[in-house]
C-alpha cells in the first residue's frame, strides 16, 4: 500500500509536474518575481471561477483576513463576531487590530457559525461579522447576510477551507462561498483545496470601492507609486505561486470531485457504527471536504488516535483549544464564556486523511482499521 498522509502533496505535484515545472521555469525566465503576468493572470481566471468582480491576491491567508477588516474602516473597541471554533488566525486578526472579538457558538450539525447565536450577540458596538465555511462546508450565508442587512453589519467570509464549495440559495439561485459576503478571504496554504507551493493568500468582492481599499491597503496605501494615502502593509502573492496557482486551478473542481469521493466511502463505511458521527450534509451547501471530521461517541480520542498512529494512519484534531480559551485573548476575559457545543466538539472531533490522491486500498485500509479499533475500544 502507498503511505498514507493527511495530504499528499507530492502525489499531486507529480500527476500535473510537466504543467507546473513549465510554469514556473517561465517566470524564472521572464524574472517578474514581483507582481508579474502569472499574478494578474491568475487573479483574472480565478475571478472567472468564482464569479466575482475582483480578486486581489495577497501574501496569504491570515494576511487576507487582516486587510479585509482594515478596509471596513473599523475603529478600536469595535466590535465584530466569530465563531470560537476555528483556526486561530480567523480570530487573531481581529484582536491584532484593537478590535474586540465577540466569540459565539457553532450550528450543530454544521460545526459553522450559528446565526440565531450571532443575532443575540449583536450590541451598538457590532461592525462586522466574520463567519467560517469550517471544513470545507458553508455557513447559512442567506440567514447571516438577511441578520448582516438588518443591522447594517459588514461581512468578512473566511473561505480558507471552502473554495470551490457552492452555496444554494432559497430561490434556486447558488453562489461561490467566499462571493457572499462583502469581501471573501482564501488562503492558498500548501494544504488547502487550491494549494501553492508556499504561501499565499486571496480577498474577493463585488464592491469597486472595497476593491480599490483592498488593493491600496495590500500595497502600502498607495494607488500611485509613493503617494501612499492610508497606512497600509506589503502583502504580494509572489508571481511564481501565481503561476503555479493558475495551472493548479483548472484542476479545482477535480480535486474537489476527488475530496468528495473518499468522503462517500467513509460515509457509507461508518454508516451503521454509532460511536462515529459523519459529517453532515447541509441542503443549502456543497461539502468540498477540506477535512474529513468525525466525533466520537463514548470512544477516547486519544487512545484511538495512538491506535491509528501505530498502523501508520495519520489523524489530526482541529481544533483542540476552542478560541475563547485561549491565552492571547484574556485580555477580553472571554475565557468563562460559556460554549458547550463548542467545548464539546474540541473533545470529540478528528479528522481523518482526505486529500485528491487517496486510492480504494487506503481507503479500505483505514476504514477496516477505525473499525476495528472502535470495536475493540475497551471505554
Ligand atoms: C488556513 C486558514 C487561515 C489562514 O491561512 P494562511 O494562509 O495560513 O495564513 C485562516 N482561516 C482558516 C479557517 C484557515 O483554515
């Protein structure tokens, strides 16, 4: 059997080589390193892709987040909501800008922002809203932006593990994750669906005037070269990223396909054991499985994670520490907040390899292992 991995990259990189190493030996030939064709040229196609007027590419992921809430023009103490459950860096940001952090719970089924849960934390303070497509799957988007127009609140999408994922509307209509909001935020980390070889990072809206902070604020403030009109930041995706990007981005929708596959055969595999909970499938939302995340039910996680270890099955716990509890955010004094369908998913959740270059022999490997593992489990 070939190793297993969380994520192979290098399975991956070898089916496209030809096409990447080109690519890339193109920019190194044309030496615009720095904001060169390959850059432009992805940020088009991926606008293409999603359907959305502007994509501003950056220097990654947590950089997008970052740039995105200093467009809004937000002043310190305000206020903006987030689910305690996610990647620090959904959080960070908000904190490193002098803004305050309003932490709320997770729908159930879904593990993303709760809506009715960001409703009642609205106070006059409120600015923005900054919901996470977790997983791969996205948040009610249609209830968050009708709460959004409601109380005037802007809408920053953390799409860092959803892109490619498709929301559906009530009236039939379906939009991109990511499109929604007021501006979107894509990580292109070498895991992630759409995955560079380094780092990178994209924002996306609809709105030519956010377009236009978006686009200063990632280049020092400046729209003319050293007339620099708000502080800003150096935030570039770098042109070789770019390149490799842009051939990697015909292959999205594949890659997604392929995520969903190995997601269905540990579905149907896990079907009828009751101490694992498979991940739900909202009817309002593609899954495009950036993690393959189960809960355990009265099985102990660290044990049947040491179990999988030994057989060479790799496992991950994201996330282990809810947002709230942690160290850097005691200064809001959020750490008695109480949150219990958060609390209880950081005790119950692991994620198991799903990547675009699993085949049916690992997956009946693993599946036959978690199997037995559980129904040998001695709790
Ligand atoms: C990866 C990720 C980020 C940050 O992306 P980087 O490119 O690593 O900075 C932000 N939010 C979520 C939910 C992520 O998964």
């Amino acid at each position: 059997m070939r190793p297993l991995y969380m994520v192979d990259t290098h399975s991956q990189y070898h089916k496209i080589k030809h096409q990447v190493d080109k690519a890339v030996l193109d920019v190194m030939e044309s030496t615009a390193f720095i904001n060169g064709k390959a850059v432009k040229e992805f940020a088009g196609n991926l606008a293409g892709y999603l359907g959305v007027k502007h994509v501003i590419p950056c220097a990654n992921g947590t950089d997008a987040l970052q740039i995105a809430l200093m467009a809004l023009g937000l002043q310190p103490g305000d206020e903006v909501i987030t689910p305690s459950f996610t990647y620090i860096a959904t959080t960070e940001v908000i904190a490193l800008l002098r803004l305050t952090p309003v932490f709320v719970e997770v729908d159930a089924k879904t593990f993303c922002i709760d809506p009715v849960a960001i409703e009642k934390a609205i106070t006059p303070k409120t600015k923005a809203i900054v919901p996470v497509h977790l997983y791969g799957q996205s948040a009610d988007m249609e209830a968050i932006m009708k709460i959004a127009e409601k109380y005037n609140l802007a809408v920053v999408e953390d799409n860092a593990q959803a892109i490619g994922c498709d929301f559906h509307f009530s009236d039939g209509t379906s939009k991109k994750t990511g499109t929604i909001g007021h501006i979107g935020c894509t990580s292109f980390y070498p895991s992630k669906n759409l995955g560079a070889f380094g780092d990178g990072g994209a924002m996306c809206t609809n709105d030519d005037v956010l377009a236009e902070k978006l686009r200063m604020i990632a280049n020092h403030g400046q729209k003319e070269r050293y007339y620099h009109e708000v502080v800003g930041c150096n935030s570039r995706l770098d042109s070789i990223q770019a390149a490799i990007l842009n051939v990697k981005l015909a292959y999205l929708d594949d890659y997604c396909k392929a995520r969903q596959e190995v997601a269905a055969y540990y579905d149907k595999a896990f079907e009828t054991t009751d101490q694992i909970i498979t991940p739900f499938k909202a009817s309002n939302s593609d899954h495009v499985y950036h993690q393959y995340t189960i809960i355990l039910e009265g099985v102990n996680r660290d044990a049947f994670k040491a179990r999988l270890d030994e057989k060479g099955i790799p496992s991950m716990i994201y996330y282990p520490v809810p947002a709230h509890k942690q160290k850097m955010f005691e200064q809001f004094e959020v750490g008695a907040l109480d949150l219990p369908l958060t609390s209880y998913l950081t005790e119950r959740v692991i994620s198991l390899p799903v990547h675009t270059e699993m085949d049916e022999v690992q997956l009946k490997f693993i599946t036959d292992t978690v199997l037995s593992v559980i129904e040998n489990n001695d709790n």
